[in-house]
C-alpha cells in the first residue's frame, strides 16, 4: 500500500515518525524543483538515506530541511543498504537541532533579528540551549532507569518521571521572565488528574515532586497496583508535556518557538514508546 502527499500539508518529521511508530517496512521517497531523496524504514527503524550526493545520517538531516514538495511511502521496497545504526528518535532531534541552528544563521544573514531586541534574541538562544540540554539529561535519565535491574521496577520509573518533573519545573523557574505566569505544580497535577486521577495521590511540597516516597513506603500501596501505575506514569508524562508546552510563551521568536515544539514532541512520542514498553 503507498501513501501519497504534499510536505506543505504534513511535514517529513510527521511521515518519518508515523513509519517509525508503525514499525513499518517502507520507502519514503521525496520531490521537489528537480531534486529526489529517499529514506529507507525497516521494522520501525531509520536505515538509510540518501538525497544528492549525501547518503546515511548527512541525508536525512537534509531532507528534514524540505518544507515544500511531495512524498509518497511504498512497502513494496527493496532496501540497497543499511548506513544508519542510530535510534530514529536520536536522529530526528539532532536533525531538529541541525535546523535550529542553521535558521538562526540565516536570520542573522537576513538582519531578521532586527524585529527583537538585543536583549531578547540573546534571551531566546539563552533558553533554546538550556531545553535542548534539559531534553538531553532527561532521556538520559529514563534510559538509565530501562537498564537497571531493580526489584521494585514501577517504582523507580516513577520516580524517575517525578525527578524529571523536579527539573523541568527547576529549569521554569530560572527562565521566568518579568510578567510571566509560571504555573505552579500542584495545579497541572490537578489538571492531569482529571484524565489519570490517581496523580492526584502523589504529594507535592513547595513546588517539587516529593520523589524519596516512591522508595519507600508513602506510596506502596499505589504502586503494587499495575494498572494505577501505568496511569501514574501517563499522568507524568502528560504534566511534563504541559510545561514543556508552556516555555513556548517564554521565546519571542516565532521561528524558535515552532523549533522549540517540534522538537519537544519528537521527545514527548519517544517517551511515551518506551513506557508502553514496561510490563506493569
């Protein structure tokens, strides 16, 4: 079965994370004004690539740069290599990083950041970096918490998404700017509990997730049930996408904002995969 369509209508990261979440088996081949590429899929995972003269990972962080043209996806494909051994997730976000930095050396070619202040340009680069870096200690840390072996494995994921929380929520507060409202964490817990009610149990001191109780006993009886937990976890993840959601009104530019969410969701859809994953 092929999928055909315009790249104005749905961006190349959408397609590329559909075929990867759908473990697909595929082609994904692009046009525009005279240029062809193509992305090769096998069970979900990004396997080679190839535009112009660039091929492997170089490909894929030039086709991600394509806002324009069509694509059409095909299963019926023969795969001529594999060039690629990095996780797609991995690869998305530094394509997503790639292309953050390249719009900002092309604003300052066009003089684009003479709509902003100094202060607020300086500002907005100040704080990209400091997600982006944010973003990489997190999925470190929710990598780390897959690999070890631990007896009581619902709890340490759940502590693990609670000390994620703390530092995104730490990160908040150092980046608020004058008249910004930056919301405060027993009421998105709130929020979220009412689509996972049980974070509603969870216990929240000054503006931080108390994570020592999800070692000990304060949450046992939660967390010996398997479906409260994975309830636990998604309500987590939802208050993490909330925050993240919310930095947006702290960029003043729209370029860097829009790079800010797509590559917060790449993160968002990744995490969500690996805790389905778990057996609760």
């Amino acid at each position: 079965m092929a999928i055909e369509g315009d790249l104005k209508d749905i961006s190349l990261i959408g397609v590329m994370q559909l075929a990867c979440l759908e473990r697909r088996k595929a082609g994904l081949f692009v046009s525009r004004r005279g240029e062809e590429g193509a992305i090769f899929f096998d069970t979900g995972e990004i396997v080679h690539a190839h535009v112009g003269h660039l091929s492997g990972e170089e490909a894929i962080y030039q086709l991600l740069t394509w806002t324009d043209g069509r694509f059409r996806m095909s299963e019926q494909v023969a795969i001529p290599q594999k060039s690629i051994g990095k996780n797609w997730n991995h690869l998305l976000i530094e394509g997503m990083k790639r292309i953050d930095e390249q719009a900002r050396e092309r604003a300052a070619l066009r003089q684009q950041a003479k709509a902003l202040s100094q202060v607020d340009a300086k500002q907005d680069y100040d704080l990209e970096n400091e997600l982006i870096l944010l973003l990489s200690n997190l999925e470190q840390a929710v990598t780390r918490a897959l690999e070890k072996k631990s007896p009581r494995p619902r709890a340490l994921m759940t502590q693990t998404l609670a000390e994620m929380i703390n530092q995104t929520v730490a990160t908040m507060e150092r980046a608020r700017r004058t008249n910004d409202a930056v919301p405060y964490l027993a009421k998105v817990l709130g929020d979220a509990g009412e689509v996972y009610p049980p974070v509603r149990g969870l216990h929240v001191q000054g503006n931080h997730l108390v994570t020592d109780r999800f070692s000990t006993n304060g949450n046992s009886g939660m967390l010996s049930d398997g479906n409260t937990t994975r309830q636990v976890c998604q309500g987590l993840i939802l208050v993490l996408e909330y925050y993240f959601a919310f930095f947006e009104n702290f960029f003043r530019s729209m370029d860097v904002r829009d790079q800010w969410k797509e590559t917060y969701s790449v993160f968002i859809v990744e995490l969500k995969r690996m805790v389905a994953k778990l057996e609760f």
